[in-house]
C-alpha cells in the first residue's frame, strides 16, 4: 500500500498521538539518566519512522532526535554530563527511508547512507542514530538476536506506529518487552483490527492471529458477534490488555483512543513496568486530553491539542469524582501518603499533578479523616508531605 499521500499532510488525528510522544519523551530519557534507574545510556527505537516530515511538521523520527538534542542542551544549561542516548530508525518503505535520510542530514549533518551502525552526530556525540532499511518486526528481531550473551537491553522506549495491523506481529512486541527496562507506545489499529477481526478468509485470519498473538482467532470471532460496537470495542482492548500483561513483564497498561469523525480510528497503548512511568504518561496523555477519558476526538475544540502544561482545575467535578473514589474505596484503611499515590496512579483515571493532594486537602476539610500524622514531624493542615499517615473514616 502506498502511504505517501500521508505524509503530504499531517492530520489532527495523528497530531494528538504525536503530542503524546512530545510531552513523554524527554521526561523519560530524563528518569532513565538522572533518575533512580541512573543508567549510563538509553535506547529510543521508531519502528514505523515514516519520511521524517510531514510537510507541514516534523515527523516521529525527527522528533525523537530534536528532542534528543533539546536534552543535551538542558544538561548543558544545567552544567551536567550530556546523558548518553542511541537512537534507532527503522522504515520499510524505500521512497519514505531515502526522505528520511535526506531529513536526518537536514538536522544533524548526518549521511546515514551507508551505515548500518550507531553514527554520533557531529555537534552532540553523546547521541548517536542508527537507520535502518527493513520490516519492524525484522530489524528488531535481529537487533535482539544480536544481543549474544548479553541477557537485556539497555533501557529502551520503542514508538510503534504502523499502517496496518499485519506489521505488528505480537510475538515480537512480546520478545522486547521481555527486556527488563523496555516500554512500548504502541498505534493499536483498531479501525482495521475491528473490521477484519471477523474475516472468514483465511491469510487475513493469519494476519489477525499474529497481530493479536493467538493460537487460535475462531473463539474471538464469536465473542464478538452480536455485540454493540461499544461492547466490541471493550472486549478488544481488554483482550490485548491482557495479552501483554499475561505475555510479558509490563505491569501496568495505558490505553488512549483517537477518534476521527466521530468514529474510533486508533487506539494508543502504552505499556511499563515502571510506576514512574506511568506517572509520566498519565501526565502526557493528560495535556492531550484533560477530561479524565483518556480519548481525542477530532470534533471537538482544535484548542484541545495543543501543548500546555497540566491545567490549573476549573472543573471541581473531577476533583468531588475522585473524592468520592478515595472515601468510598479507601474507608477505614490506614495508609501513608506513597500509598494513596499509588492508589490513584494505578487504580483511577487522574493523574497525581494537580489531583491527589488537592483531593486530600478536600476530604481533611470534610472531616474525611480519623486522623492525619506525620511520622518526619509536625505538618501544617491541608499539606501531605512524606511520611503523611492517613486514617480514612
């Protein structure tokens, strides 16, 4: 299939899961650096890094490396060592990977024409790019073939972004994220994994059962039929879900979903072993959409998608929603402040910034609490600073 007639353009649809991407990835490679995993390199793989552009914007692939230099440069301004970071391009298309090229030497000076290794760019060696000519799925396997006696990667995010649900074959997102310090973005085409998800004809089956990592699609076939599309929608996502968390070491799951006229066109899934991960990407996925229904629409306001940090709340509905989640879910426990976090991190929709203490401070001037302690000291009323004990009514 020809996509060329895609990058003529960049639509709003793909701009929301672009802008997912712009606000996780520099705090990522920050909490693989700096932060507590204190790695010395870091690994930002684009399965699907298209032509680089758009016409009208930068594409994934030169993202990934803008932000790569905009990193540097913050570890420059902050008088730190530039943080190591590998960068891997991976296109199957020929007419988009020569584009690709010609971008990457347009940025960085880069001519990647004929290496296949890791190439410093000239102004920032810390970061070096690799692109790479080849099927997704292909390349990634014989990097991790390539692994020999080394038993992991080192910290990776892979970006993957398909055309079609055939090049994302499950066992090798399954393999990856073996890796210990691995995270996926994964563009889970749901437009088309719901209309073939039911097809009789049995190569496109094939495809569906890799795409889903099943033996075996007839028995998805026929849990589907009948349902509404509400209720096949659910089922999907709760099958692939469980495929990754029951298939690899990812511990939690994010799904964000991307409509277009009105109709559900993408699904994003994002998966972590980390809890600062997750922490970071509810954050991302919360500057795109605010309304706690982790959705883009491209029928409502055009606003919606632009970057900002996280709002300051209008809205004390969400705030009274999850009061009510916290009273009625956390009655009569006794947990520290770490607890609580989690319990929102993991276990609701909101994001910690500009929620949970806000929601704290409500429940305390409700009267919400036995008893609120301290165990570092005296604190001031409506602050829940470490070591904060709450006792729930």
């Amino acid at each position: 299939m020809s996509t060329d007639h895609f990058f003529i353009e960049l639509h709003r649809h793909s701009e929301a899961k672009l802008k997912i991407l712009d606000n996780y990835l520099v705090p990522w490679m920050r909490k693989i650096t700096m932060g507590s995993f204190g790695a010395e390199r870091a690994l930002v793989i684009d399965g699907f890094a298209g032509a680089g552009s758009y016409g009208n914007s930068d594409g994934s692939s030169i993202r990934l490396i803008k932000h790569a230099i905009d990193f540097c440069e913050q570890a420059d301004a902050n008088n730190r060592k530039r943080p190591q970071l590998l960068i891997l391009l991976i296109e199957g298309n020929e007419e988009n990977y020569q584009e690709l090229l010609k971008n990457i030497y347009r940025v960085t000076s880069l001519d990647l024409s004929e290496e296949k290794g890791y190439i410093p760019i000239p102004d920032y060696p810390s970061i070096q790019i690799s692109c790479r000519f080849g099927k997704f799925d292909e390349v990634l396997k014989s990097r991790l073939d390539n692994l020999g006696t080394r038993e992991t990667l080192i910290p990776s995010f892979c970006f993957i972004d398909p055309f079609g649900f055939k090049d994302t074959p499950f066992e090798i997102i399954k393999r990856y994220l073996k890796n210990e310090k691995s995270e996926i973005l994964l563009n889970f085409i749901y437009e088309e994994t719901n209309r073939f998800i039911t097809a009789k004809n049995e190569k496109v089956k094939a495809h569906m059962q890799r795409h889903l990592g099943l033996d075996d699609i007839d028995s998805v076939q026929e849990m589907v039929k009948g349902k509404s599309a509400t209720e096949r929608k659910q089922l999907i996502v709760d099958l692939y879900s469980r495929q990754l968390l029951d298939n690899t070491n990812v511990k939690h799951i994010l799904s964000f979903e991307i409509k277009k006229d009105g109709r559900t066109k993408l699904i994003l899934f994002y998966g972590t072993k980390s809890m600062e991960g997750l922490k970071v990407m509810k954050k991302a996925m919360w500057k795109v959409d605010d309304t706690g229904l982790y959705m883009f629409d491209d029928r409502k306001d055009p606003n919606q998608i632009e970057f900002q940090f996280t709002k300051e709340l209008n809205d004390n509905a969400l705030l009274d929603d999850l009061c009510d989640i916290l009273t009625d879910s956390l009655s009569g426990k006794i947990l520290s402040i770490n607890e609580v976090e989690e319990f929102v991190l993991t276990q609701t929709i909101y994001p910690l910034e500009n929620f949970c203490k806000k929601v704290l401070k409500k429940i305390e001037n409700k009267d919400g609490f036995h008893n609120v302690t301290n165990k570092n000291g005296k604190r001031n009323r409506g602050t829940f600073p470490p070591g904060t004990v709450m006792h729930f009514k």
